[in-house]
C-alpha cells in the first residue's frame, strides 16, 4: 500500500516535466526572420545552378541502322564526357564506339527510333474545292457556291445545283463514293464568329495602344451548319439526303462500303457532346439508318472518342465508357451489334497507337491494368479483337514511354517514377522478352546536392474509398520540429489528368518554391480524366467543384503521416483553367485556404473557348454557368488573393480576369493585380512566377521578400 502511494506521488511530480517534453516535441510553425528568407532566396538560385545536368545516363535515343538489326547511341557522363555505342540489337550486346570517325560515319546512314504516337482519327473532312473521281474520269468543282461535274475526256461540264450563292450559302466539301457513280457534298449555311479584343499598351515605336481582335466562339455561339446532298452521275439528280442537319463540328469523313459502295457510313456528334451516332446512307435513295447511337445523361468525351473503320470485314472498332471505364468495342457495321468487348475491367484504354487490320490486331496504351500501381502510370499492350491474348509490353512497373525501331521489332522502354530513376530496357516486339538493359541512371550527381526528389502519396478521397493520387516537394534542409506551409499547385480541368508521373532531371518550379520554405503538393481530384466514368462524371455542369473535396482531404491526411504539414496555413496557384480553380479554392473553401494566385483564369465559363466549356458544362447553357462563375461568386472572397493576366492573351480573353476585378471592386474586396503588358496565356511568365513566391512568402510566411529595389 506505501509503495503504490509513494509511486503515484512519484508518478505526479513528474507530470509537468513529462508535459513540458510533450510540448517540446510537437513541431512548432516555421516563420523565418527577413534575414533567413533572403538566405533562403539565395539558395534557390544556388540549388537551380548547382543541380543543372547532374543527372546522366537517363536517355537513350536509338539511331537504327537501315538493316535494322543494330543501332547506336552516346551517352553524356557526370564528367561531360561522351562514350558511343553500338548494339546488335538480338543479343543485346554492346560495343563501346570510341573512334569519333566512326561516330560521324554511322551519323550519315541512321535511322532515328521513333515514339509511339497517338493514333488520331480524322472524323471531320473540312472543305474541298476540287475533288477528282477514283476512275479519274470527273472532276467534281463548284463554281460561285454551285456544284458542277466536268469530264475529262472532253470538258464537258454539267451543272447539278442552281441555289447556292458565292456569298451566303453554298455547296462544298464534296466527296466521291469509290465506285464513282455518286458525288456527296453538302449545302452550308455559313457562319461568321464573333470577334473577341484585347489591346495592347505598349508597341515600340508608337505612343497608342493598339487594338486587337481575333475569331472566338464562345459557348452558345452559332455553328456553321450542313446539309447532305447526293448527286449521281447516272440520271444528273440531286437530292438532299433524309437525315438531321449536322449543326456541329465540319463535315464528316464518309466510310464507304468495301463490296458494296452503295452505302456509306458517317459520324454524328450532337452538340452539348451528349450523343453520338453513326449513321448510315443508301447512296441510291437517300435514305438513312443508324447503325450505332451512344447517349449519356453526363456527357461523352468527344476528344477521346476512337473509331477504327474496317470495310473489307463491315467491322468498326470503337471505345466507350458504356460500362464505366474506357474500353474498346468491335462492331458489326452491317448490324450495328457489338460482337465483342475487346477489353475489359476497371481501367482505362488511354490511347489506341496502331491497329494491324491483316493480323486483327490492336496496339494500345492503357492505365490501371497492373495491381498495386499508381493508376496513371502508362503501360503498352498488344491484343487481338477478340480480347483473348492481351500481351504486356511494359511489365516493370513506372510510367513508360516506348521507342519503336523502323521495322518495329525492337523497342525501346524508358520508365520511370517521379521518385524512381529512369531505366531504359531493349526489348523484343514479338512477344514484349527483355533483351537488356541499356541504361541505368546516374543520380549520385543530383544526390549529393541534397535536393530530395517528389514524394509520391495516396488518400482516400471525398466517398472515402477512392484513391486520390498526388506528389509533394518539401524543402531539402526541412526541420521535422517545424510545420511549414501547404501550396497546392492546382490544374482541376477535366480534359487530362495533371500530377506528373515521370522522373524529372531538373530542378522543377515546385521544388524551387518548397526550398523557400513551403510544402508544394500537386493533386489529381474527381472531376479529372484518366480514371473511371464515375470519377470523370463529377465535373459535369460542375467545374467549381474542382476536386476541392478530394484535395482538402488528401492534403489534411499528409499532415497525419507527415507532422512537418501545416494545414492551418494553406495556398494554391494556378494558370487557366488552374487560375479558375485557385481563385475558387478562396471562395468556396475559405476555411481552409487563406491565399491564392490566378492567372490568366477562365473565371467565367461564358466567357472562354466554346469547344472546352460546352464539353464540361453543355449546351444549351443553364444556370450552372452563372451559379459557378467566380465573376459571380467574387463576393465571397476571404483570404489574399493576386490576380495576374497577359494583355495579350489569346487563349482567354483578358476580359475574364478584368470581370472578376470589376466585381471584386464593387464588392469592396482587399486584392492584388498584376497585368503584364504583351504578354500571352501564361503564369506570368518570369516577373509573374517571382512575384508569386513573394506573395505566398509575405502571407503565408508572414515576412517580407527581397526589396529588389534595393537589391537585397
């Protein structure tokens, strides 16, 4: 009994030194002096000299020789030294070149390894004026917006068209069927894009400022609109096809039938990118039947939309997110049914590269796929229409980019991590074996300056089962025993996904911006691509909502795992579509960011690029536009806000930005501006991304930058 009294009486004289350790231990907010922040600009320019072309042996660029069978490549040492090799490309083996002679002789016959690019399909076929038949019997033109056919053989001409006007409407974009029996053009009821302006203030040798104008569709403007029309040789006929007005994008690329060149197939995408169909024509009538119609009550992301047509076997290949992921589809075009789902499960085809029609093949990137990876990386697969052999090409795991040979037999995979140096692997095309490694790279030369690479991390998000994916830059001489200030560089448009995923061998701006005491992170929220349908449908008509649920989410569970996140101190910048989402963060989530610098925002959807915002906010327009504009939400503002935007901005009218002050103004609202004079879309360029750090130094450092003025 003494002895438990006497330890408790031990255990509470105690208690204060236990709770003065307590309080010793939690990290305290870091808030340099005007001194150390000067110490601290000087060592960013110290860092960025210093880290420059500390990295090597991170690159091979093939130059394939014509047999194909060998190839060579130099690589750049630490010491900039240049070492040649030469491969056999079967074996792998390498031969060190060290005669420059022979450098410069194989230099003469190379043939440079190329990357996999993009497969891009040509939908819309634009306007021709002349257009020869197949048979090359007829010469298809129009004269004063008519339509006239002339032979040949002997210049006769016949006139199909008497309404079209050479001002108004008029007839063109003409196309011949393969038979040459029947010509397809199109009425077009023209129209003339209003004009968008912007001065500029200070042009050498004048004492004006001079105004500029350009074309520039905003959403709701008038399309350009047409209506089809067959001509047949046979009989001299013209007559309008039974079909809807395609009052959206040009004139469509027709697919005519291998056997039977009778019918033809075309695209339609409705405007407000709700439906698309294809739809075919009987050349003979002019009647119509649609063989494939997708519709979604969200939209369909028309500039991802793939079409492979294959006429001789009346197959189409096509990708849709039909069963929430982004998959390929083959179809009967005869039928208009799918035959099969090319690809399956719960990732995304990210891009189609090549299609082998003759051994019923599909080249093709895609994210996801490989457990346990970050769902961004890209990875390359080959498989066959039936979906039945899906090779990978690129097992390792990172985020790849592959170098094919001329012949592409061999490949080239590079592949990396933000936090993973590159390797580059020679591999065989056939069947994805790796034959070696060519190179490893070299960071000694980066890891001896101190400069930490990005730290990559995932958090649930706001449904609190999906997985949020972004990177952080801490500063390279970060105290554990100081919290230190969150910037989020923000980019929230829906068109891609944005948090890099490569490793990066330079001193990058956010890395630069952590080193004058901050935490930089980069994040991809809902509302983004290259996820799930699900995950991509939450910017629909909600672009204001910008991830920030997700991002708030995934920046307060850093701080759980990292006690050096000071989430009480929270800024974000952003360009565009960014500088929309940076002002947005203040005022709808004020509670948790303080600070904010905008550039060249699209603070307004009605006021931007018709094609962007119709395709995330639709057509017509509602109240959503208005309900989510920062021009209308100005009010709102708390926290420091800098504006910044180009004069000459042609991307997004400088009115946007202007707007959003007009409002700010007369809401009585506390902000800075910076406008650059001739500058275009940008972040400000080189004074903007200066004076950017200085605010987030001055308000969320709570000290003053560099008086310049002085050279501090």
């Amino acid at each position: 009994m003494k002895y438990n009294r006497f330890l408790y009486l031990l255990v509470l004289c105690s208690l204060p030194t236990r709770l003065l350790l307590a309080q010793q231990s939690k990290p305290t907010p870091y808030l340099p002096s005007h001194a150390e922040i000067l110490q601290r600009y000087k060592k960013v320019q110290l860092l960025d000299s210093i880290t420059r072309k500390t990295i090597c042996r991170h690159n091979v660029e093939a130059n394939w020789l014509p047999d194909g069978k060998s190839f060579w490549y130099t690589i750049t040492g630490r010491d900039s030294s240049k070492t040649g090799y030469l491969v056999t490309a079967a074996t792998g083996k390498k031969e060190v070149i060290t005669d420059t002679a022979k450098i410069a002789q194989l230099a003469k016959t190379q043939v440079t390894a190329k990357t996999v690019r993009q497969y891009e399909p040509s939908r819309w076929e634009g306007f021709a004026t002349d257009s020869v038949s197949p048979d090359k019997q007829w010469v298809a033109t129009t004269i004063e917006g008519n339509v006239y056919v002339r032979s040949v053989a002997t210049g006769a001409q016949t006139r199909f068209t008497t309404d079209g006007k050479a001002a108004g409407d008029y007839y063109g974009a003409l196309a011949w069927s393969p038979d040459s029996k029947y010509l397809v053009g199109y009425r077009i009821h023209p129209v003339e894009d209003s004009s968008v302006y912007y001065v500029l203030t200070d042009v050498p040798g004048t004492t004006r400022g001079q105004l500029r104008s350009q074309p520039y569709k905003q959403p709701g403007d008038p399309f350009t609109t047409y209506d089809m029309y067959l001509f047949t040789l046979a009989g001299n006929t013209a007559s309008k096809v039974k079909a809807e007005q395609i009052d959206f994008f040009d004139a469509p690329v027709l697919h005519w039938r291998h056997k039977d060149p009778r019918y033809f197939l075309y695209e339609k995408v409705d405007r407000g990118h709700q439906r698309f169909r294809v739809i075919e024509v009987d050349a003979a009538n002019g009647n119509t039947h649609t063989i494939l119609d997708e519709q979604t009550p969200t939209f369909i992301y028309e500039s991802r939309l793939y079409t492979h047509y294959l006429p001789e076997t009346n197959e189409l290949l096509w990708t849709s997110e039909k069963d929430g992921w982004r998959h390929i589809y083959l179809v009967n075009t005869l039928t208009g049914k799918i035959k099969n789902q090319v690809t399956k499960g719960d990732w995304v085809v990210r891009d189609i590269d090549s299609v082998d029609a003759k051994k019923r093949e599909i080249w093709f990137r895609a994210g996801g796929r490989n457990a346990g990876e970050d769902p961004y990386f890209l990875h390359y697969y080959r498989t066959d229409f039936e979906g039945q052999h899906l090779l990978d090409l690129t097992p390792a795991a990172g985020n790849h980019l592959v170098f094919f040979s001329p012949d592409r037999k061999y490949f080239i995979d590079k592949y990396s991590q933000v936090n993973v140096p590159p390797v580059n692997e020679l591999r065989r095309t056939a069947d994805g074996k790796l034959i070696t490694v060519l190179e490893k790279a070299d960071v000694s030369g980066w890891q001896a300056t101190g400069v930490p690479f990005p730290i990559p991390f995932t958090a649930k998000g706001r449904d609190g089962k999906t997985d949020i994916w972004g990177v952080m830059c801490r500063p390279t001489d970060y105290d554990s025993s100081k919290m230190y200030p969150v910037v989020e560089n923000i980019y929230a448009g829906p068109q891609d996904a944005f948090v890099p995923k490569s490793f990066m061998s330079y001193y990058i701006d956010m890395q630069s911006l952590a080193d004058l005491g901050f935490i930089v992170v980069q994040i991809d929220g809902m509302g983004t691509a290259n996820r799930s349908k699900a995950f991509h449908d939450v910017c629909w008509k909600n672009l204001a909502d910008a991830g920030f649920p997700d991002r708030i989410r995934w920046i307060k569970a850093l701080a759980q795992k990292y006690p050096f996140v000071d989430t009480s101190r929270v800024g974000l910048y952003g360009t565009s579509a960014g500088g929309q989402n940076a002002l947005g963060g203040l005022l709808f989530h004020p509670e948790f960011y303080k600070t904010a610098v905008a550039s060249c925002g699209c603070h307004d959807n009605r006021v931007d690029k018709q094609w962007w915002n119709e395709q995330w906010m639709g057509y017509p327009l509602d109240k959503h536009y208005e309900a989510q504009s920062n021009v209308t939400n100005a009010g709102k503002l708390q926290g420091h806000l800098l504006l910044i935007v180009g004069e000459a901005d042609t991307n997004v009218p400088p009115e946007s930005t202007y707007r959003v002050i007009d409002a700010l103004i007369k809401k009585g609202k506390t902000f800075e501006f910076l406008p650059v004079p001739g500058m275009g879309h940008s972040d400000g360029g080189p004074y903007g991304r200066i004076k950017r750090r200085d605010f987030f130094v001055k308000n969320l450092l709570n000290t003053n930058p560099p008086d310049r003025n002085i050279n501090e």
